[in-house]
C-alpha cells in the first residue's frame, strides 16, 4: 500500500479534498446563497479544481443540498416541556437571528428557503422541516388531530423564520425579543395545547 493509498483504496487527498469543499460550500452558500455562489468560487477557496467539485457531488444544486443543513438545530427545543413549548420555540428562532456565528441555522434556512424554486431544494427544506419539527412533535401531542396541529405549529414558526431570516423585517429585528416570544409563543402554544 503506499503512502497516498489508504487501507480502503482510497488517496488520502480525496477525503481531505472533498471535505475541503463541503466546507467552502457551506461557507459561501451561507454567506451568499445558492445563486451567489458559483462552482469556480467553491472550488477558490477550497484550494482545488473546479472539476473536483462536480465531480465529487455531481452538480452545484446537489452540493447545496447535501452542505445547507439544519436537522438538529431544533432537537433540544422540541423535546422539552410542552407547557411552554410555544415560548421556547420562539425564544430559540429570535434569538439565534441576533447571534453572531458560523454557519448559523439562520442562515442555513434563509439559503434554503431563497432557493427553494428548485425541486431539490425545496424537497430537503420540507424533509428538514418535518424531520426537525413535525416528525418529533406528533407522537407527543394529545388528540386525534395532532398531525395537523404539529404542521400548521410548523407552518407558523417557519413564518416568523422567513420574517426573519430572509425578508430581514426591520420592524420584527428592531421589536423587543420578549415582545415577540410573548406574543408568538403564545399563538404557537395554542397549537401545542388544542
């Protein structure tokens, strides 16, 4: 085996390289989107071919979805106590927008939605959604229509996001947080409640 060669066959720069890419794919897809961010770019500041970005991920649409993910940014918050689920959920989506971090949720989400008229892209955004939301939220709500409650809970909390996170509403940025999580929290846990 030589020294390039691991022990599976593979060269030893490929997994270095390709998670180089992923990398400064979800840097520049969070800094400037999907449209904002083309192959030459990915390829610049992962210090590799540009071929080596289709070729390891296919296409540019592929790469995107594969790096802008968010599938766990909301497990601690959804699993907690539902008697205040409603505020709590809201506390966490008007406070991550102030926060000041790589690749925040925030971010990620408004990178999604912004590209979300291609088929791909919207499929893993609602795949996000109900796995992060939905999936872990319908077995813990009371009622025959929990389904239903869990994805219109959803629905509005992916609006205050979209208010948020690409709208930019300065209304709602410059609003006091407690305001809004009083206020919102307690629409959404009328939903949780119900």
């Amino acid at each position: 085996m030589s020294a390039e060669t691991s022990e599976h066959g593979v060269r030893a720069g490929t997994a270095h390289n390709r998670e180089a890419v992923q990398a400064a794919a979800a840097e520049l897809f969070a800094e400037q989107g999907f449209a904002g961010t083309g192959v030459r770019d990915i390829a610049r500041r992962a210090g590799v071919d540009p071929a080596l970005v289709i070729r390891y991920f296919g296409s540019k649409e592929k790469l995107f979805v594969r790096t802008m993910t968010m599938s766990d940014a909301f497990v601690e918050v959804v699993q907690g106590p539902l008697d205040d689920l409603g505020r709590e959920l809201v506390d966490f989506v008007v406070r991550r927008t102030r926060r000041r971090q790589i690749h925040p949720p925030s971010a990620i989400y408004a990178a999604l939605v912004r590209a979300s008229d291609r088929p791909a892209v919207r499929e893993h955004l609602q795949e996000a959604i109900e796995q992060m939301i939905i999936e872990p939220l319908v077995p813990r709500l009371a009622g025959d229509d929990a389904g239903l409650r869990a994805h219109l809970l959803a629905a509005q909390l992916s609006g205050l996001m979209t208010a948020l996170y690409v709208v930019e509403s300065p209304w709602l940025l410059d609003a006091p947080i407690d305001g809004i999580v009083e206020r919102y929290g307690a629409a959404l846990q009328v939903l949780v409640d119900s």
